[in-house]
C-alpha cells in the first residue's frame, strides 16, 4: 500500500519538516511511499532542509536506514552537520512554514494546487497548507 508522509508540521528538535523527510526515507526503502513523493527526494524541502543543516542527503538517508528514532538522527545531524540553536528553529520554521505565501514559489504552489484540483482553495496559502489538504489531513 502507498502511503503518504507525515504531516510537514511535525516537529523533531523544534524543526518542521525534519520527520517528514526521515518518513519519506523510511516508506520508500519499504516500497511504500506514494509516487507522488518519488520525484522529490532529496530535493525541495528535503533538500533545503539538509542545506540548512549541513549534511548530506544520501548521508543522511543511510543515518535513516541504519535505524533509530527521529530524535537520534537529529543528534546525528547536530554531530555531522552544524549545530542549530532556538533561533536557527526560529528562522527555519518561519521559513518553510510559510513557503509559498507571496514570495517566488507562489507560482509553483498555485500549480501544485491546479494539478490536484485545489485551484479554487484559496486558503491554501502555503505549501504546508496544500500537503495538509492534498494528502488528506485537516488544514
């Protein structure tokens, strides 16, 4: 069965997105992640995302694979990446939470939106906002 990742809202180490990277990880190494989410890996967020934290995609997507908690394979990425502290959070969060919203993706989240049917959504204002309702879960 395919499945979707987690909610980008989910926090590991005050961090959004940090579980639903490590989620697509894990569901496509069981064959089990949607299509949908194939193309993106180690891209888009995820790839800002290990950007910011200074480590390696394909690092980290073998940190994931070798087992442990999201809270373990955040340490890991403190110890090999660089450390991030409240506002490092804070920057981050405000960022990727309101990716979308009036800034140069605008034009790719309204197409996101067109291709799912979402186009008439306008309170889908961010790309959080439209996984949230493309996926099925509540905004």
């Amino acid at each position: 069965m395919q499945q979707r990742p987690v909610s980008a809202f989910i926090k590991v180490g005050g961090l959004f997105f940090f579980a639903r990277t490590l989620d697509k990880i894990r569901l496509h190494a069981r064959a089990a992640l949607h299509p949908d989410h194939h193309e993106y890996r180690g891209k888009g967020f995820d790839g800002r995302l290990c950007r910011f934290l200074r480590v390696d995609y394909e690092a980290l997507k073998q940190r994931v694979l070798a087992g442990g908690t999201d809270e373990e394979i955040f340490a890991w990425c403190q110890q090999h990446g660089r450390g991030i502290d409240e506002l490092d959070a804070l920057v981050w969060n405000a960022f990727a939470s309101k990716r979308g919203w009036r800034d140069e993706a605008t034009t790719a989240l309204e197409q996101n939106k067109a291709g799912s049917g979402l186009a008439h959504r306008t309170d889908l204002l961010t790309f959080f906002d439209y996984y949230e309702v493309d996926e099925g879960r509540a905004p």
